[in-house]
C-alpha cells in the first residue's frame, strides 16, 4: 500500500506542476483585443489550470488516505 500511495502522490505532483506551467503559459501569454477597448483575457487555459489542480488535490488525498491506512495497519 506504501508504494501506490507514492505513486499516487507522485502522479498528484505531476499534475500540480502541470498546472502551474500552464497557469504560468496563460499569465505570460497574449490577451484578445476587444472591441469595445479594453483587453480581456483567454480564460480556457485558466479553467484547464483549475481542472488540473482540483485533479492534483483529489489524487493527493486518495494518496495520503492509502498512506495512512498502511501506516496503521502493518
């Protein structure tokens, strides 16, 4: 049970940074010119970065519920 929970949090780990790079990519990236003056921003890469990240938080807890069940029961 140790080793899927490091797996796991691993995996919560990766998809966390992949969250950030694209948060990053949206912040750094061009905004739309509207019509009516002011800029706006593209807000897909923003609700992929949520999507990640709220991914990220539920494999993490599944990870630690697995961590803490192995260290209870041996």
């Amino acid at each position: 049970m140790p080793d899927i929970a490091r797996t796991l949090a691993f995996a919560a780990a990766l998809l966390m940074v992949l969250s950030f790079a694209v948060s990053a990519s949206w912040l750094r990236g061009p905004l739309m010119q509207r019509l009516d003056g002011p800029r706006a921003s593209n807000a897909k890469p923003a609700a992929v970065a949520i999507k990640l990240l709220l991914a990220a938080f539920g494999v993490s807890a599944v990870a630690a519920v697995l961590a803490i069940g192995g260290w209870i029961s041996p």
